[in-house]
C-alpha cells in the first residue's frame, strides 16, 4: 500500500482536489456496491477474499478464483528457530 505523506502546510483544498487521491481503497469499495449486487453481501474486511485491488487503475476486480496466497515460503524444519 502506498502512503503519501502530507506536508505541514499543505492547503486542505489542494488536498482534496488532487486527482490522485481522489479514488481509494474505500471510496471504489462504495462504487463496486453501488455497481453489483454480489459486492453488496460482504463487508469491508471480508471484501479481498473475493475482490482484488488493482492499483494501477484504481478499482476492484472480481476475483477468478476465489482466494489466493501470494508466497508461501518453505523453511525446513531441521533450521530450528
């Protein structure tokens, strides 16, 4: 995820009307339950398990899928701790 920093003497309204901070996570999560139904039956939290965030367009997009893990490391057990 990626955070900006605000400066200290930002102006709210330069804020506010800078298009990239116009569509976030939460805001497109209202219009993808506006848009489809299927959206509306999950929460916030419960919403990556079957949506995936597309950063480069800023929207979500129905999973395929279902759910997925991104990396799953091994670690042999004989590493100890």
């Amino acid at each position: 995820m990626n955070l900006t920093k605000i400066k200290k003497d930002a102006k709210l309204s330069d804020i506010i009307n800078d298009p990239k901070k116009q569509k976030t996570m939460l805001t497109e999560w209202f219009v993808t339950n506006k848009e489809y139904d299927e959206a509306k039956e999950l929460t916030y939290c419960e919403f990556p398990l079957k949506w995936r965030w597309d950063e480069t367009n800023k929207k979500w997009i129905k999973r395929q899928h279902g759910f997925k893990i991104g990396r799953l490391y091994y670690v042999n057990p004989a590493e100890g701790e």
